[in-house]
C-alpha cells in the first residue's frame, strides 16, 4: 500500500511517487499518465480508476475529477489523493464503489497547476493565483510592496503600521483584534494594514502594492465566454492558451464517454453550479431541477450547500466571471459539473447562514470573536498570530500578525483535512453512478426457414440519468444517439436491415416527478430495438454490439439453431 497521510500537504515530487506507487500496487484498477505539461515541463499526471478485466475505461460512462487548478489550493488535490485512497482500498467490499468501478470510470487528475502549488509549498512561500508564467508581461516590476515572507518563519502575515490617517483601531473588547475606525472618529490610534512583503524603490511616501509578475488565472482561460486581458484580467492571450488548461479541454474533449465533472478548490464549504453569467432562468428547465438534485443530494451527504454562481458567488454584483471550467464543461461538453469549494473557517467557528462573498465586506464583531476562540481552542493559536515587532527594512518599527491566512483559510490545517476530505468520495461515486449505463434487455434469434432468421436486439438505459445526460447537449447536437451493429460470418448474408443502426437517445428516470399523484404514463422510451434477417448457416455465429459514447458499450454473440 502507498505510504501516504491525509494531515499533510504534498510537494511535487512526493505526490508523483504516491501515484505511481497507487498505479504499481493497484493494475488492476489504477493507471497512470501524463496528459501535458506545465509551464515549467512537470507532468501533468492523469488517474485513470476502473476494473480493466471488464470493459475498457472509454467503453463505460466516466466522472472527470480534478484539483489545484489555483496555486494556493492545496487541499483541492488531498481531496482527489482521498478518492483515489477510498476506491482502491473499498474496491470488492464496499458495493457501490465495487459496481462503480466495474460499470464506470473515474477520471482523476490530483494537481493541474504543479508549478503553482510548488511555490505555496517552499519553504519560502511565494503566493500567487495559479500558473507561474508571466503575464500580462515580461518585465519585472521594480516598484511597490511585494508580498512574501520577511522575517524568514515561513509564514506571510500582515504588516500594523500606526498612521494618524489609517482605517483601522484595536477592538476596545479584544486587543487581538482590529475594527474599523468610524467615518468621523479622531483623535486615537489608529493603523494602516499592508500584506507581510518588502518595498522596492520606496520614496518614503507611497506605497503600491506590486503587482504579481505571474498575473494568470488559469480558471479564467476555458473557451466558453473568454473575455481579453481589458475585459478580465488574467484570462491569457487567448482561449485554452496555457498548456495547462489546454491539456484539461482536449483530454475532456477527446473522451466522449464522461458524463460529468467536478473541479475543488478552496475555500468556502460550498458547491458552486453554473452559470458564472446568467440567471436560472437561462437554464433549459430540466437541466436545472437535475442540477437543483444532484446538489441536493451532494448537501446530504456533506452538508456543503449547493448554490448558483450567478447568484449566490458573485465577487462584484456588477461584474461576472467567465471562461471557467465549470461553465465550459456545461455549455461546450453538455455534462453536469461543478466547483466544489472545500472547507469553511466560518463553519468551523460556529457561524452559519452567511452569505458567501459579502461576509468578507460586511459582519458582525461577533462573528470574528468567534473565529478568534476557535483558533485559541482548536488550533492552538496557531491560525491567527499576535501582534509582534519587527524592524522593517524600509518601514522601520512595525508589527507582523493577524490571520494566517495559508494555515487556517486558505485550506485546512493539516490535523482539519482528512476529516475534511473524508466528505467527499460518498458523493463522488454516487454522481457517477447516476450515469447513462447501457445494457442488453433482449438478443434472440428466430429461425425462418431456408437458412434464414430474424435476429433482434434490445437495448436499454439502466441509469437515472439519460443518455445525452444534458437538454443542453439534445439542443446543441453534443452527443450522436444509441448505434447497433452487426456482424456476419464470411458465408452469411444480410438480407433485411443495416449493419449499423442508428437508434437515437435512450431516456432514464431523471425527469420523473417525486410521485405518482397525476395520471402518469412510463413508456419504454428507454429502450430501442434492432432487427436484422440474415441467411446463414445453421450453427453459425452472430455478433451484436451496441454503443453510446456516453453510456458504454456492450456485446453479445448468438447462435443459430
């Protein structure tokens, strides 16, 4: 079994051996590749999580889950580490993991942005949005406060500097704590905060914080609605222009059998569905009550909300965000995905019912007494620090404290994650075993007389979800129907029907209502049927094969008696 714990964070190098290590314990179950290349040339490592005795990966219905997208989000990959450790070690024990990997395929890609998570991961941190590339530009920035780690503990706090004119007192009821100054309050001490960092060219008057020579932001990169630099920052030269993003679209693109996609991130103890840009009332109507069930469902089991991006996690009610993941996983592929934000300081604290991006602009005292004695109880002090002195290089006298933000925010403390983490595999199967699932319902031969017969094929869904999975996908053309094939011996012929059969899509059970109390009607509008005459001779054998990229594949041989 892979040496690996679940209260640690993981650098390059080491994750790469855990999941080789996963690939050489498990063959018959995991396998792994490189599906690209960072920036900086680290392997881009794709799981692949099936029984490969039955059936090839792309001939079942698949779940795309990945992680670490955004350089800081570290336990975003200790979540797909988690899932990958739960399914090989559940697999012939647990029955829904076992027939989830004996009818479907996970798709698990721990880490997209090595380079990223490698510099959160130094032992000097450097804290940047996601790839290390430069851009907008080239040229190193030479003025402002750049943020890192000045007194060498391996931390980036803030900075307190006393400033008659700053926005900010020490809270009369906790001296840890800053408040904000009241808008005609004079004659206290009062603070200006700045991020941990040093200044370059500091005039002794202003203070700029430097912009980050690394500007991008590989969740703003995705085809569906990407907007240039003007309009969004940090979306790259052009669609899917960074290789990381680019290796993300084609391995998604290239295999039509997933049937739905999960990107985590942190941090927020939430589950984010489409759009990022339109209101529910864009949704085509059955598209929106699934992903309303399927969110429903993931709260059940992980008691994350379940919520709409437009609605619910705007960072700017007058601004959107566009070209992410999961609106292009949506609106190009026709799958249902999500954002899956781990982990909730908040939560953790005891404040519920808050509103997920105005809380940071606006909250009661209270709620922030609260976080205070949840660090003092629960993380020994360790996630918000304070206040000290330390001379600074250019600033002189100031004092270093407050959150920290990378230990108790950012992700979980590493003695938080497993518990944290632990939440999520549940979930994760059953979305997968939702899927389209193709199977046989009936292969029979009918003898005619004179070497001929009648051969038939019946097919069916036998998952809850439909074949094309999406109206999306239905409307926008994504996804060829049901096709059925046959294959003769050298001496038969085919006297009635096509050796290749196009039967269209085949409904599941998603868009029944709760219950029966109409007059209510079930065709079998998930199944379809092909019927072939042959002459052949007695004893001879016919192969049947039918297939949905979406829901799999499946073969059968009959005789003729």
């Amino acid at each position: 079994m892979p040496d690996v714990r679940f209260d640690k964070y993981y650098r390059y190098e080491e994750l790469t051996q855990i999941l080789h290590d996963y690939a050489k314990e498990f063959p018959h179950l995991v396998r792994i590749e490189s599906i690209g290349k960072s920036y900086e040339s680290r392997d881009i490592w794709l799981l692949t999580v099936t029984n490969f005795a039955l059936d090839a990966d792309r001939e079942k219905p698949a779940l795309w889950v990945d992680g670490n997208i955004h350089a800081t989000e570290l336990a975003a990959s200790s979540v797909c580490l988690y899932l990958l450790q739960t399914l090989v070690t559940a697999y012939g024990t647990h029955p829904d993991i076992t027939r989830c990997l004996d009818t479907r395929t996970f798709y698990i890609c721990p880490r997209v942005n090595p380079d990223g998570a490698e510099l959160a991961l130094a032992e000097k941190p450097k804290f940047i949005r996601s790839s290390t590339r430069p851009y907008p530009d080239e040229e190193e920035r030479k003025d402002g406060l750049i943020m890192e780690d000045i007194d060498g503990d391996g931390r980036i706090l803030l900075m307190r500097i006393p400033d008659d004119n700053g926005a900010w007192k020490i809270c009369p009821s906790e001296p840890r704590l800053l408040v904000r100054r009241e808008p005609t309050e004079t004659g206290g001490q009062y603070y200006r905060l700045l991020p941990e960092g040093r200044i370059e060219n500091y005039d002794g008057v202003e203070i700029k914080i430097q912009r980050s020579k690394e500007g991008l932001d590989l969740n703003r990169n995705f085809p569906f609605l990407w907007r240039q630099e003007l309009e969004q920052p940090g979306a790259g030269p052009y669609p899917a222009s960074e290789t990381e993003v680019r290796s993300l679209v084609q391995f998604v693109t290239n295999h039509t059998n997933i049937t739905g996609a999960i990107t985590f991130h942190t941090f927020g103890g939430v589950f984010i569905r489409p759009y990022t840009h339109l209101s529910d009332d864009g949704f085509p109507v059955k598209d929106l009550r699934t992903y309303q069930h399927i969110g429903k469902k993931g709260t059940e089991i992980t008691e994350y909300p379940a919520i709409s991006a437009f609605h619910d996690f705007r960072y700017d009610p007058k601004d959107i965000i566009t070209g992410t993941f999961d609106d292009w996983a949506y609106e190009h592929q026709g799958i249902f995905a999500w954002t899956v934000e781990v982990w909730s300081p908040q939560r953790q604290s005891g404040i519920t019912d808050y509103k997920f991006i105005e809380w940071y602009q606006e909250h009661p005292l209270e709620d922030d007494l609260k976080l205070l004695r949840w660090n003092d109880e629960q993380l020994a002090g360790q996630g918000y620090i304070d206040w000290y002195p330390f001379d600074h290089p250019q600033l002189g006298r100031v004092e270093l404290g407050g959150w920290n933000t990378m230990y108790a925010w950012t992700n979980p403390p590493p003695e938080f994650l497993e518990k944290e983490i632990a939440r999520f595999p549940e979930w994760l199967v059953w979305h997968l075993l939702i899927s389209p699932r193709l199977e046989i319902y009936e292969a029979s031969v009918q003898k005619l007389g004179n070497d001929m017969y009648r051969v038939r094929l019946v097919v069916q869904n036998t998952g809850w979800l439909p074949s094309y999975i999406t109206q999306k996908a239905l409307d926008k053309k994504l996804v060829r129907g049901c096709i059925c094939e046959i294959e003769l011996p050298a001496d038969a012929t085919l006297e009635i029907g096509k050796p290749l059969e196009e039967l269209g899509e085949l409904e599941g059970r998603a868009y029944k209502p709760s219950a029966p109390i109409r007059r209510l009607s079930d065709p079998t509008q998930d199944r379809a049927k092909a019927e072939w005459v042959i002459r052949a001779p007695l004893g001879s054998t016919v192969k049947l094969l039918a297939r949905h990229e979406r829901a799999g594949v499946v073969r059968t041989e009959l005789t003729l008696e």
